[in-house]
C-alpha cells in the first residue's frame, strides 16, 4: 500500500506534466480511479502535505485560491 508521502512524491512529479498558467487541484494529478482508491484519512493528509511542499519550496506552483467546495487550488508558474 503507498503511503502519504508516497502520494506526495508522485503528485509533485505530474506537475511536470502541466504547462505554465495551468490551474489544478490535487486530486486533478491522478486518474480518477486512483484517486477514489486513496482513503479519505491518506487524500486530507496529501493535501496538506501537498500544500507544505508549495509554501516552504520555492518551485514553479503557488498556491491560488479555494473552491466552493474547499479545496485548495494551484497555479503552475514558469
């Protein structure tokens, strides 16, 4: 079974994927099935991991806005 952090290591290396200008949710960098086959415990964990990674590393991804819904949505930069 992968682990958050696991988790985390293969979100950061989609967002290798999106281009410059590109919004997107976390759960956006895997496919769908992926996705609901993470524990909803494992998913909040990500996303919070997810979040520290963008606000301590000076990368190419900020951190936008919240959805209705509240999750957190990200900006890909140059």
């Amino acid at each position: 079974m992968v682990n958050a952090n696991d988790l985390l290591a293969i979100a950061i290396k989609e967002t290798n994927n999106l281009y410059e200008g590109e919004t997107f949710l976390v759960r956006e960098l895997f496919k769908g099935y992926e996705w609901n086959r993470i524990s909803r415990s494992d998913r909040l964990l990500l996303g919070t991991l997810f979040i520290n990674y963008v606000n301590t590393s000076n990368g190419n991804i900020k951190a936008t806005h919240k959805t209705s819904s509240g999750q957190q949505r990200y900006l890909k930069l140059k």
